[in-house]
C-alpha cells in the first residue's frame, strides 16, 4: 500500500477537502484529503456497488 496511485476528482481541482481513490490489485482505497491515515479498503464488487448508489443518489441530501 506504499506505492499507491492516489486520485482525486478533477472537480476537486485544488481544494482541501476531497475524496481520494486508489487502485490495488485486490483491493480499493479511499481516504479524504483532510484525513489521509483514515483509509477504507473495498473490495472490487463494494466499490462497484458504492460507485452505483452514488449515481443513482442514495447518499443525497
């Protein structure tokens, strides 16, 4: 996990407070930019179905 390619949204541009991703072999990362030594591993198929609530607005306010 010390190589990982971390990435954020490009409409995240330069700000602080942001969710960053990484790819494993095995596995997903994520973490916020406000708090990096707080990471959540995913595997493929929970990172799927997060990406699909997502989109379909289950987290919307």
């Amino acid at each position: 996990m010390d190589e990982l390619a971390w990435q954020r949204p490009t409409a995240c541009g330069d700000g602080n407070n942001c969710p960053e991703v990484a790819i494993g072999p095995d596995a997903v990362f994520v973490r916020s930019s406000l708090r990096p030594d707080g990471i959540a591993h995913l595997t493929p198929d929970e990172w799927r179905d997060l990406v699909s609530a997502i989109r379909a607005g289950e987290f919307s306010a």
